[in-house]
C-alpha cells in the first residue's frame, strides 16, 4: 500500500477540437456569450464552437465518447439548442461517473470578430455551468494571420484541454480497511503489553488502574 494521495485521486486530461463555418442569418454564440458580427456560425445547434471544444474534451478525459454521439445532429430535439444545456449535461454525466472538472484552457482561432472584451463574461459562463471556480478557466485568441479557411472570414475554430480528477472509492476503501487492521493490531499489542506489566509490577498495575 501507498499513502500518497494517488491511491485515492485519479487524474486524466482530454483535447477537443470543432470548427464551423460562417453563414448568414444566424447569431453567433461563442462561450455561451452572444456576440456582434454580421454572420452566425452553422451548425444544428446553436453552433458554439468554443463550447462544443470543451464538451468533447471534458467527455474525452472522461473515456466517454464524444458530443457528436451524446448529441447527435439528426435529433431533431438539439436543434438550435443552447450549447450551455449541453455543456450542462456533459457536466452531470462526468459527476454520475464520478469525475470533477478540475480545469479548462481553450483557444478561439479567428480573423473575426475580436472576443477580447467578451472573455470574462465567456470564462463566467463555462464556469457556471462545469460548477467550477472562473479561476481554473482560461480562454486564449488568435488570428492564422490571413491563412486558411480562417484567415480568409470563413469560419471559426476551437481548441480546449481540460483535467479532472475521480475518488476511486475501491482504492479509498481498501485504505480504510488497511489502516483499520493496521489500527486493531496496534491497540491489540498495546493492551497485550499494559497487561504484561501490571502482571509483572504490582505498582506499576495500581499506577496504570489510577
């Protein structure tokens, strides 16, 4: 047996990855922020591609799949739905399997619209709805400098990381039960041996009964 804290916590990490492209007509939600621009981003939901990365991140570290078999597009009951429902629901499933959120790092890859001044409120929402401190959450952006599908206005991309830790509640139970020998063992000698001296010391058998 280990008494290091790693016989009780499991940690994993997990990397998603989405991209959607740009379409006129809808709105465009990114971090479950709604932000100005003239184009929104298609998709079956709402399209948040900041979301939708750390979904399958989350999910990934958690061995569960990804969002595309949770959340299918030809269900016909996600479409245009929130992805902080979905980033909810991601959230109760890893806790039903008892995993906890412990971080979250994502990075927005687009030419446009500027998030800077919707980072915070973005980092608010994620946290919100992981039930974790706004912290442990962090959101970077970046341009492709013109390159690419991005670099041309076509669309958006996101990456996220993310790590969470597990009680493994076998592991914790077998150190229970170790330390609960270990302990009746201890005390079984000690009463073992305050019962040998007061045999062989009669003061030291009225000292111990006072």
């Amino acid at each position: 047996f280990s008494f290091s804290g790693e016989i009780i916590m499991i940690y994993r990490s997990g990397i998603g990855y989405d991209v959607h492209r740009f379409v006129e007509g809808r709105k465009l939600y990114l971090g479950g922020v709604e932000i100005p621009h003239s184009k929104g981003l298609e998709g079956h939901s709402d399209a948040d591609v900041l979301l939708h990365a750390i979904c399958d991140a989350v999910l990934g570290a958690a061995g569960l799949g990804d969002i595309g078999e949770h959340f299918p597009n030809n269900d016909a009951s996600y479409k245009d739905i929130s992805s902080l429902v979905l980033l909810s629901k991601v959230c109760h499933l890893i806790l039903h399997h008892g995993f906890k959120v412990e971080n979250v790092d994502a990075v927005v890859l687009a030419q446009e619209p500027k998030i800077a001044a919707y980072k915070e409120h973005m980092k608010h929402q994620i946290a919100k709805y992981l039930t974790i401190d706004e912290s442990v959450v962090n959101i970077k952006a970046t341009t492709t400098e013109g390159l690419g599908f991005i670099g041309n206005k076509e669309g958006i991309a996101a990456y996220a990381t993310e790590k969470k830790k597990k009680i493994s509640l076998r592991r914790f139970m077998s150190f229970i039960l170790f330390s609960l020998i270990v302990f009746t063992i201890i005390y079984l000698q000690f009463k073992e041996d305050i019962y040998a001296v007061k045999e062989r010391d009669p003061a030291a058998k009225s000292l111990i009964e006072i």
